[in-house]
C-alpha cells in the first residue's frame, strides 16, 4: 500500500516539476529555475533523474517540495520490525544443540525483513516504507 501511495506522489511531484519548471520564482526579477532545474544538457530531467536529484540535492529538492530520505536500519530496528511483524514471519525448527555460525543478513534474508527505510514527504504528506 505504502509504495502505490508513494509512487503517486513522485508521480504528482514530477508531473509539477514539468508543468512548472519555468515558471519565475520572483515575478518581480523574473529568476527562473534554470540554474537548478535543468539537465546540464539544458533538458528536462527524466522521473528517475529528478527522483535522485531530489535524494542528493537539497536545494533542489526543497524547491519541488518533495523530500526523499533513504537510510539504512540497525540490527535492533531489524530485529523491532520482526518482532512487530511476526505474523509474517515463521522461523525454522532446529537442533538447540548444533551452534550455528551466519551473520546478521543471513539470519534476516529468508524472512523478507527489511534493510531501509525510505521516507518521502511532499505537501505535508508524510510517506514511510520498508525496503
């Protein structure tokens, strides 16, 4: 649900940003948005440029109004999420008695528990999703 939920929004933000990316920024000076809101090869950036441009520049994102963060989750918010959606989660019967040697990711792997939070927030519209 979360992910249709966000695609309409970077689809909303983009369809924005062409419809207006030249417009004036100060109807008085006329500045316009050039200096941010181009290609370097003096194009329109495509939905996935602009989706990046938005994650790696701030300026330009807060012109559009549309914030994307990505981070990483620790072990313990892994661990939280498993817990939380245990439902989900069915772990495998073993032997107490065998030591098992793996890492973290591969004891999370098999149980679809995600690596990243993405956060995308657009005209006070706060969006989370599980990656």
């Amino acid at each position: 649900m979360n992910n249709e939920k966000m695609n309409q929004i970077i689809d909303e933000a983009y369809e924005n940003y062409v419809n207006h990316w030249g417009d004036p920024i100060d109807p008085v000076n006329f500045e316009l948005y050039t200096r941010l809101d181009l290609h370097p090869d003096k194009r329109l950036f495509t939905k996935k440029e602009f989706i990046n441009k938005c994650k790696t520049n701030p300026e330009f994102s807060e012109t559009w109004g549309l914030r994307i963060e990505e981070r990483e989750l620790s072990d313990e918010e892994r661990l939280d999420w498993m817990k939380k959606n245990k439902s989900k989660v069915i772990l495998p019967m073993r032997d107490p008695n065998v030591l098992l040697e793996f890492s973290i990711d591969e004891f999370f792997r098999p149980y679809g528990v995600p690596t990243k939070l993405i956060t995308i927030t657009y005209n006070g519209t706060k969006i989370e999703s599980y990656e």
